[in-house]
C-alpha cells in the first residue's frame, strides 16, 4: 500500500470517529450537507470547509474550553496547554503526540545524543512537544527553556551536550555567549523552528561544526514538515495530509503556486480536519533526491492572517487591543516589529487622550502586555489620538538574509 492509500484509509476512519465524537466536527458537515460516507479521498477534503487558526479563538470562546472539537473525555487527557490567542491546545496520551519523531530522526538525533531544549514549558506546548520527540527517539533531555544563556553556556560544557533545540537566533546567541566566556562548545547537530533559518545563521553553525536543520509546525498541529539531508525543501510528515489551498475559496492549488498550508491530522483526541495555519507556501515540483515519498513544501513564505510571530510568540492585534481597551484614555495603536542582532524588537505606538496618565500607567500596561503576549514589549511610545495611519495593527519590518 502506497503512502496515498494509507493517508486515505485513515482519513475514512478519522472522519468517522470525529464525526461521531466531535460534536463541533459533526455540526460543521451538517451545516453543508455532508455525511461521513461523502469524504473517502483526499480530493473530497475539498467538500469541508476551511477551520482557520483565527477561528479557534471564537470557537473556544463560545463552548469553553476546545470549542466541542475535542473527541475524547477530558479526564483521559495528559495535559492542557494555552497558546497565545488564547487557544487551548489539548495533549492526549498518544505516543509522541505531536509526530516530532520523523523530523528530529531525520536531523540525526539518536539516543545517544544529550539535548538542551530552549523552547518554553510554560503554558505553551513547545518545550513538551520537543521534549517528547527526543524522549522517543530515546534522547537525553535537559529542560532549559529560554533566557539564562550564561548558565546554558555552562550546562552544554559541564555536561557535553550534543544536540540543540530552539530558534536560530537562540543557537547563534549561545555561541556568542560562549566565545565571550571561552567555553567549550559540545553542541553538533540542531534542529531549530518557530522562525526564519537563514542562510547565514546556516553558514555560522557549519563554521562551528554544527550541522542544522529546521521544521515546520504549529502549536495546533505538531509537526508538518522537515528538512531531508539534501535540505532542498521541506518533506510533509507521513501521518498528516496537506493542502495548498486558495484562501478565498478553501479549493487545492497545483504545485508551484502559493497559498495556505491546510492540515488535516489523525488524531482522535483533538481530530483538526482542514485546519487552515494561516501560513502560505507552495507545493514543490521534483521529487527529493533522498527517495523519500512524502511531498515537499517551500517552507513558510508569509501570513494570510493578521498575527504575527515575535520571538516565537504569535502576537495578535485582538491581545494588544484586549489589554488597552481595559482604560479609556486609548484610542488605536501600530504595533512594529523590527530585527536587530539577531533579535527581534517589538515597539508598540498608542494613541491616547490622556498623557500623563498614560505615562503613569506605563509600567502596568508593559507588564500586562508582557503576560498576555507572552513577548515583551521593548519600546512603548505615547502618541495623540488620531495621528496613527495604518490598515495593520501589527506591521512586519524585518529583513532575513
């Protein structure tokens, strides 16, 4: 059986048990006419409608806490995450829930390996999705989050570790940090995510004899796609079916042209059947040189939507909004992010009535931002009210080369 026949059989018996056990699952065929029996290919996929990353806020909102999506008891689930949005974001008890196995196998970790994992465990779902990836492939973990560099400087010599896990930025962080200090630096092999991989982070870590790959994915989904060794595109993970769909329509896209990076995921404990990232990229054409079966995408190549990710947070317009309309003396607001040294810079323009109780208020509103957005804001600049022009909340100014 071919890698189509197998995606297919399981997505028959998903589309069943969702429907059969997600309520919000079954209303949303309802709702066109569509019964189980009408969804057999991956071509019927099209007949179901779109469910954006967007969408989940107002659905969770409306039925709290996973908007009737969830198709198993709560009780029997291993834990709940709250990504930003806020959007809960269910674990069941599956091994390597989120399919980083595939991914991180094909960068080269082993069980040998001892692996630092920079990615937050905190609320978020990132540092155990990584954390259970490497668990299963039999890896060695060491939990360090984010922040502390000096003190992970120190771990990665003190232990020699082998392996990294976290943005490039993060990585490039760290070797500045080392040579500062003059530390040994163990690290050979990485995977990094949440951001652009540019080609020259690629070509410090080759100097430093690090060899790097990065994947794909969400905090919804898990993993989507990775970088082979050829590292010429992304491979689409075996146990999803994705779509390049047009996002007006919701209808698939030949190969070559961009749109939006649609999944669908076998997963009875939170089956997301047509979720749509709000990610764009493009089906590629040839087939990879390393014989794998699996399709290939280009890798992120923009938003259809309006958040944006900072420093591996999506921030979204409706979070700043949600804190600011708390007072009444703000009137509208221009988020900008920039990049600088590796690091990105979030400042935040609010127009407001009042000054100088905006300016006695700005050290609560920073940290309030700080807590919901899970980012912190480096510049808070006061404005008069009307004087901001802009369609965006939220404007994207960084250049990566």
């Amino acid at each position: 059986m071919n890698l189509k026949a197998k995606r297919e059989k399981k997505l028959g018996e998903i589309i069943d048990f969702a429907y059969k056990n997600s309520p919000a699952f079954k209303k949303r065929l309802e709702n066109v006419g569509l019964t189980p029996s009408d969804i057999k290919t991956i071509k019927d996929l099209q007949k179901i409608p779109v469910i954006r990353k967007d969408d989940l806020v107002e659905i969770q909102a409306q039925d709290p806490p996973f908007g009737g999506l969830l198709a198993v008891s709560p009780s029997s689930l291993k834990r709940i995450f709250q990504s930003p949005g806020p959007i809960y974001d269910p674990q069941g008890e599956e091994k390597d829930y989120w399919n980083w196995e595939e991914p991180l196998k094909a960068a080269g970790f082993t069980a040998d390996d001892v692996v630092i994992n920079t990615f937050s465990y905190h609320l978020s779902p990132a540092g155990i999705m990584f954390d259970e990836g490497l668990r299963s492939i039999g890896a060695t973990v060491v939990p360090t989050g984010v922040g502390n560099t000096e003190l992970q400087v120190r771990i990665i010599n003190d232990i020699g570790v082998t392996g990294f896990i976290g943005t490039p930025s993060f990585l490039m962080t760290l070797i500045k940090k080392s040579q500062e200090l003059g530390t040994k630096f163990t690290i050979k092999k990485a995977f990094v995510t949440a951001e652009p991989f540019t080609p020259s982070q690629r070509q410090t870590f080759e100097e430093h004899g690090i060899k790097a790959f990065q994947g794909y994915g969400t905090a919804d989904v898990g993993a989507i796609a990775f970088e082979c060794e050829y590292r010429e595109g992304m491979h689409v993970i075996e146990n999803i079916i994705l779509e390049i769909v047009d996002p007006s329509t919701g209808k698939a896209l030949p190969p070559g042209e961009i749109g939006e990076v649609v999944v669908t995921l076998f997963n009875k404990t939170y089956p997301l059947i047509r979720f749509g990232t709000g990610d764009l990229s493009k089906l590629l054409l040839d087939k990879c040189k390393c014989g794998r079966e699996t399709e290939r995408i280009a890798g992120f190549m923009g938003r259809i939507g309006d958040a944006v990710k900072v420093r591996g947070m999506f921030v979204h317009p409706g979070q700043i909004q949600g804190v600011l309309k708390r007072y009444k003396i703000f009137t509208n607001f221009i988020a900008v992010v920039t990049r600088e040294a590796e690091r990105d810079f979030l400042h935040l323009r609010v127009e407001t009535t009042n000054f100088e109780k905006a300016e006695n208020l700005r050290d609560e509103i920073l940290k309030s931002l700080r807590d919901v957005l899970r980012v912190k804001v480096d510049r808070l600049e006061f404005v008069s009210a009307n004087s901001l022009k802009s369609e965006k909340k939220i404007i994207d100014k960084r250049e990566w080369k």
